[in-house]
C-alpha cells in the first residue's frame, strides 16, 4: 500500500489509495480507490479492482441447516464447522478433502479445541467435552438454567484462553426469536461461569483486537457491531459502543473474525455476503458476495492463514429459493483476499 491523500468527492472527503489501476474509466486517474467499494463502482466502476483476485469456491456440499462456528485447527489443519440445527460437528481437512462428522444430541452451536485434548463445545444450554476418537460427550456446565426454552449460539475462545458464549431464546422460525432471552457469559478454565450481558436477542459473533483491550460483539437483531473495551486479566467488559450499524433489509450481521491488521470480516445472514470493516473509522473496506443468502460466519484457515472460510444456512429457505441456491448450506473459501487471519486460541481447561 502506498501514499494516503484524501480525495474530495460529492461533499465528502474519502481517503485513497494511490495503487495502481489500470481499469482505464474515465475518473479513474489510474488511482485505486481503496475505501468503500460503492464509491469505486460511482468513480469508475472498476470494482473489479479489489475483487479481480479474490476467488470464491465451494469447497464443501454440506448441505447443512444451519452452517455455523467455523475455525481453523491449526495443529491438525483442518476446517471445524457445525451445523447447529442438523446436530452435527463437521471436520475437514483440505489437503484431502476428507470430511469427518460426529452427531449430537442436542443443537450444536459452536466448537472450539481445549489445550487438555479434545474440544468444547454449546449443545442446547450446556457446555460440553467432546471426545472426538469416542465420540464422548460429557456436559460440563450449564447456563440459563432458568430458561429452558433457551439454547447457546456462537461462542470464541478469548485470548487468555477463556471461552465466551452467548444464548438466545426458542426461534419459531429462522431469526424470529423471543426476543431479551440471552445473555453473554464467559467460562474459565475451572469451570466458573460469569454473566456479563442480559436482555441479548441473538448472541451472536465475537472476536477481540490484536491489542486484546477490545472486544468485538454482535446481538443480530441491533443490527449492528459494537466494541466493549476488555479487561483481559479480569474478562470485564465496559464501555459498549457501536463500531457498525446495517441499514434495514440489508440483513443480519452474523459471525465475525478479526484479521492479522486488526479488521473485522462478519458475514451477514440473509445478505449474501461477507463485510469487511475498519473497526477504527467505522467504513465498510470492502464486499465479498456470495453464491447464497443465508451466509452465517467466517473464519481465516490455511496453512498460512489466507484464505477465508465461510459457513451458510439453508434452513428458512422455501423452494424456489433452494432452487436459486443449490449451494445453501455449503462452505465457501475465499482467497486472494491479501490479507491473513490468525490462530485461534484453544480453551485453557
Ligand atoms: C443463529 C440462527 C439465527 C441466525 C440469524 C445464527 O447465529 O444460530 O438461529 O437464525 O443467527 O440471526
Ligand atoms: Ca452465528
């Protein structure tokens, strides 16, 4: 990347990047314009610019329900993903194309490994081991014993090495859910649990910055993402406010991950894609779409990390919908994106 300069257009001054474009559109002045790719399209409509390397496959049919919790293994190199309404733990390895399931008895939300062997992961309101050889499972604690009618949803491993989970209330149908039902909780490594939020709809992605002082958070129906400052010794948070608001009917932000430059990736559920956002000036960079609309979470994997994985959901889809989509429910990488994601941390316990 090179010279930043600012760029005086309809009112507005945008920052730009001085790269090279060699679109040839009038306007364009041979500049690549980095920020928001809306704005390209206007200048020049050389959007192709940030996109022409970035490739989009679907590297795995899955066909699930509800495509969730993608995170790359680094120690295995392989792909962990559920399907949170099919009761499934998928695990694949690329290199092979091998795919490998253990079914659960409960809804699925998320899965992350522990640094003791194995995995943990949210089945229905509890936390579970899983054993993956055995297929064992053994409940280890449960949250919102007072809500029966609720179950867990997207859940992280925080840099220290504490799982965060987040619940949500019963859904009649896909995102209509009783709403203020869940709340956000955190688990240590003994096992104790702390509430941190209440009145959640849909708990939903997290990640924190590179610097671990923020935490990155979603409750769907906000429609937004928000940022807590983070006390990582303590886990406290503090501090909410909004990084990134969607406008109605541009869908649900969803999952996220955070990049090795500190940037957000939330795939936005019945939005077809996947934003990527300066969490410092509140600008969308940049727009991958997908070949499906119910796109849930992301997750950078590879070997070094380049490459963007991105689970999606058929379940709420009627017929003609599927027909459109014969894909929904597939995982998708995206690469040539020039960036690079980061490890996930495995659960201390
Ligand atoms: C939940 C779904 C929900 C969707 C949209 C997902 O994380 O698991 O049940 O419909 O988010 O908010
Ligand atoms: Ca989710």
């Amino acid at each position: 990347m090179s010279s930043m300069e600012s760029f005086y257009f309809g009112g507005e001054v945008l920052p730009v990047w001085s790269g090279a474009c060699s679109c040839g559109s009038a306007g364009c002045g041979g500049r690549s314009y980095k920020y928001i790719r809306e704005f390209v399209q206007r200048v020049c409509s050389c959007s192709s610019l940030m996109m022409s390397s970035v490739k989009v496959e679907c590297v795995i049919k899955a066909g699930a329900l509800i495509g969730e919790g993608p995170l790359w293994e680094e120690s295995q190199q392989t792909l962990m993903f559920v399907d949170i309404a099919g009761q499934k733990i998928h695990r694949w390895r690329p290199t092979t194309n091998q795919s490998e399931s253990v079914e659960t008895e409960d809804f699925v939300s998320f899965v992350v490994p522990r640094v003791s062997g194995g995995y943990l992961a949210g089945m229905g309101r509890s936390i579970v081991a899983v054993e993956w050889s055995t297929q064992m499972m053994t409940s280890l604690v449960e949250l919102d014993e007072e809500k029966p009618n609720n179950r867990l949803n997207d859940g992280k491993v925080d840099p220290r090495g504490r799982l965060l989970a987040g619940t949500m209330g019963r859904e009649k149908r896909p995102a209509e859910v009783q709403r203020q039902q869940g709340s956000l909780f955190s688990v240590t490594s003994d096992l104790s649990v702390t509430k941190h939020l209440t009145q959640v709809d849909i708990s939903n992605g997290m990640d924190w910055s590179l610097d671990q002082k923020t935490f990155f958070y979603i409750d769907s129906l906000s429609l937004t993402v928000d940022a807590f400052d983070y006390d990582s010794d303590s886990g406290r948070l503090g501090n909410r406010r909004v990084v990134y608001h969607l406008a109605e009917g541009e869908g649900l932000p969803d999952g996220m991950t955070v990049d090795a430059d500190g940037r957000l990736w939330v795939a936005i559920y019945n939005g077809g894609r996947v934003l990527n956002i300066d969490p410092e000036t509140g600008v969308c960079l940049q727009t991958v779409s997908l070949p499906v609309t119910k796109t849930t979470s992301c997750c950078f994997g590879g070997p070094d990390f380049s490459d963007l994985y991105v689970t999606s959901a058929s379940l709420g889809l009627d017929q003609s919908e599927r027909r459109k989509q014969p894909l929904a429910g597939g995982v998708f990488r995206v690469s040539g994106l020039g960036v690079k994601g980061r490890p996930s941390v495995s659960f201390s316990g």
